[in-house]
C-alpha cells in the first residue's frame, strides 16, 4: 500500500529553462548552444555539471555559484518556475491522505527558496542540506528516514533514469518517472527505466488514478 510520494525537483516540478538560461547567460555561451551541449552530455548519460567543461575548463560550479550570488544573480524559484501541474498534483494527492514529500539534487539555498513557496508537502529537504547527492545509496537512506513508512510504501516520481528511477528502486522505493524536460523524454521508453518504474507517467494528476486504482 502507498502511503507516501517523494518528489524530484527539476523538471519534476520545476522548469529548469531559467536557471539554465542564467547559467549559459553567466559564462557567455549562447543559450541554445549551452543547452544542445548540455543535450549531447545528458544523452551520454554524464552528470550536468560536466557540461561547462566544454566552454570553460575546470569551471568550478560551487564557486561560480556563489559568485552569482553576490552579483544578485543567484538561484530564483518562483511560483511561474513550476510546472503547471504542481500545486493542483500535489494537492490533489494530499486530500486522499497520502504524505508528501520532496528530496532533490538541489542546493541548501534552493530549499529554502523551495519552502517559501508554500507548496501543499509535508516536508522539504535537499542534497545541499543532506551533504548526499543522487544517485548515492546515502541519499536515499536519507529519503527513507524522511518517509512515514519506509521506502516500499512510497514512491519516487523524477525525470531521470539514472539519479530517480534506477537509484531509488535499488533502495526499495516505489518508482514513476515522468515524462517531462530533456531527461524525461529522452528515457521515457528506456530500457532500464521499464524495468524499474512502475509507471511512466505524463503529469502528477495522473498518479491519483493509478495509486488508488488497486
């Protein structure tokens, strides 16, 4: 029985197309140009990071980060960032008892970013606050202490085959990917994430239905 739903962050509910745009705008690379290398990284299966080597190497993100942010050009979530799905989803899912969570590949900076925007969730939690990051098994132990009832009464809903689906169901959780930014299309019908999801899905209003159909 599903008892919970941890979500993913980017391109789960947010749309990443501003902080993508920041960064190529922040080291000079023209936004599509930035964005098809960060296609061929992805469909190469490497991690995003990765990307700004090919336009400055050695790029230290952390650093540059923090940089931006003193430029007052630091990490932005608003409520136009979510996709549109978000709130109504999680509500919706809220109102048939089901906890709610989100864990993510994010910075601590972003989770609080993440909670002033009162999202209908039970709790928020990062990898920047948790100093484990996707895909390690660490930071799913983390998730299924977060968890009312463990990993195998909850399900993972994220976008990417590698970080969510395959590295979430290796530690017992219930998995769906959804099939949404770059990661999820490119993986909706991957081998690996047939194998490990349980659904895949094309919006949050779709799992009510599913979860609750058994």
């Amino acid at each position: 029985m599903v008892t919970a739903v941890l979500f993913d962050v980017g391109e789960t509910l947010l749309d990443d197309s501003r902080e993508w745009g920041a960064w190529s705008d922040w080291i000079g690379v023209p936004r599509h140009t930035f964005s098809t290398v960060l296609g061929a990284v992805t469909a190469a299966g490497r991690d995003n990071a990765e990307t700004f080597e090919y336009f400055k190497p050695g790029f230290d993100v952390a650093r540059e980060r923090a940089l931006r942010e003193e430029a007052g050009l630091g990490e932005r979530i608003e409520d136009c960032d979510l996709y549109s799905d978000v709130r109504p989803g999680l509500a919706a899912l809220r109102a048939r008892g089901l906890w709610i969570g989100v864990a993510g590949n994010q910075t601590a900076r972003a989770a609080e970013l993440l909670r002033a925007l009162e999202l209908p969730v039970d709790c928020i939690a990062t990898s920047g606050e948790w100093g484990a990051a996707k895909p390690s098994p660490e930071f799913f132990t983390r998730a299924a202490q977060m968890v009312p009832d463990g990993p195998g009464e909850t399900v993972y809903v994220g976008d990417h085959r590698d970080n969510d689906v395959v590295a979430a169901r290796a530690e017992g959780f219930r998995t769906a990917l959804i099939r949404r930014g770059p990661w999820g299309y490119l993986w909706a019908d991957d081998p690996l994430v047939r194998r490990d999801a349980e659904w895949v899905i094309d919006s949050i209003h779709d799992l009510p239905g599913l979860l609750f159909s058994r």
